[in-house]
C-alpha cells in the first residue's frame, strides 16, 4: 500500500515539472521593457550642416524614449581625428540633453565605420554587466557615406558580433542616403535602418528605435 502511494505521488510530481528540452516558465512580465546600454553615434560633418538642428532633435527624441534602467553616452564624429565622446555613460537624459544641444559641424572626411569601431570598444568596455538581460546597442544617425575610415568592415562586424551589439541607423540626409555600409551593418547584427522623411517623421523614428532596439 505504502509502495502503491508513492509511486502515485512521484506520478503527480512528474506532471507538474517541465519535459526534459523544456524551458522552465518565464517570469518575465508581459509588456515590461528590457534594460538597454546603448551609444548615439552622430554625424556632425558638413554633410549635415543643413540637417543639424533635425539631427539634434531626433537625437533627444531618442534619448526621451529612455527606461529608467537605461544607460547610453554619446559619440559624435567627422573624420577620425574628429571622434569626440561628447557625454559618457549615464542614466540622467538631462546630461545627455544637453551633450546633444551642444552638437555643431566641423569639415572633414565622414569616418563612420571608425567611429563605430570606437564608440564599440567604449561600450564593450563600459556597460554594465550586472544584468543577464540587459541589451547592447549602437544608434547610428548619419547620410551613410563613408570617406575616411582606415577600419575595414569585416573587423568592425567582427567586434559588433563578438560582444553582441546590434546597430540601427537614423539615415539622414538632404540628398541621397548611402545604403552599402549602412546595410552590413545593421544586417550583420540583427539591426535596422531607420529613415524619416520630414520633420513629422522625426518622434516617430525615435519610438521604432526604441523598440527595435529591445526586440531580441
């Protein structure tokens, strides 16, 4: 009888734990936002000069659509000599508010995959890692034209991949929008392109961002 009991008992356990292969139910709430630590990688050559107060605005769209678990910094670039890192990691959207307002073009030979290297090796570097869940990524906003990087591709996807980091571009320009670049690397890491076309557009660029960024 003793021996009858407990293998109806065991038979009733086995029914409430998972199958073998099984994940285990999630606790996760549904709706809730995953943690970002990203970085705004911006286009301040001449390019844009005609762009800059749009650029600006987009930029701090994106930073308003900010959790409060989210970190970014921002980068803004021309040629390699010119990659400046205008605000460091942080959580405060004041202080990057006003890295953003502080923004102006310069001349130069737009180095894009340069400074996408740089603003990588920052985050890799800098995030924070306490968090299993937390996403990384990298906001490109610029024309895509490439003209002075001395990084090649392959190594900059390299990099991306390696510590996990998707790009999505805001692409941005008076004219034509270079896709060739922009291309590989949103594709290469599971990122977006991103183009808004008036000013109308620009709130509504930032929120897709926002939400492409935490779609895993």
């Amino acid at each position: 009888m003793t021996r009858f009991i407990a293998v109806i008992l065991l038979s009733i356990v086995g029914l409430c734990l998972p199958a073998a292969g099984q994940d285990a139910p999630t606790t996760q709430k549904s709706g809730e936002k995953s943690a970002v630590s990203y970085g705004l990688v911006v286009d301040n050559s001449g390019s844009f000069r005609t762009l800059l107060e749009k650029v600006v605005t987009v930029t701090s769209d994106v930073v308003e659509e900010n959790g409060p678990d989210d970190e970014a910094f921002l980068v803004t670039f021309v040629d390699t000599p010119k990659i400046v890192l205008r605000q460091e990691f942080t959580y405060k959207k004041s202080e990057l508010h006003d890295a953003a307002q502080n923004m102006f073009i310069e001349g130069g030979q737009t180095a894009i995959l340069d400074a996408v290297k740089s603003s990588a090796d920052y985050l890799a570097k800098n995030a924070k890692t306490d968090d299993a869940g937390r996403i990384r990524a990298l906001v490109l906003v610029t024309d895509g034209e490439d003209r002075g990087s001395q990084t090649k591709i392959e190594d900059v996807l390299r990099l991306l991949q390696d510590e996990k980091i998707r790009v999505f571009v805001i692409a941005m320009a008076e004219g034509k929008v270079f896709t060739k670049v922009l291309d590989r690397l949103t594709k290469g890491t599971g990122g977006a392109i991103i183009s808004p076309k008036t000013r109308n557009d620009l709130a509504d660029a930032a929120k897709k961002v926002s939400v492409a960024m935490r779609t895993k």
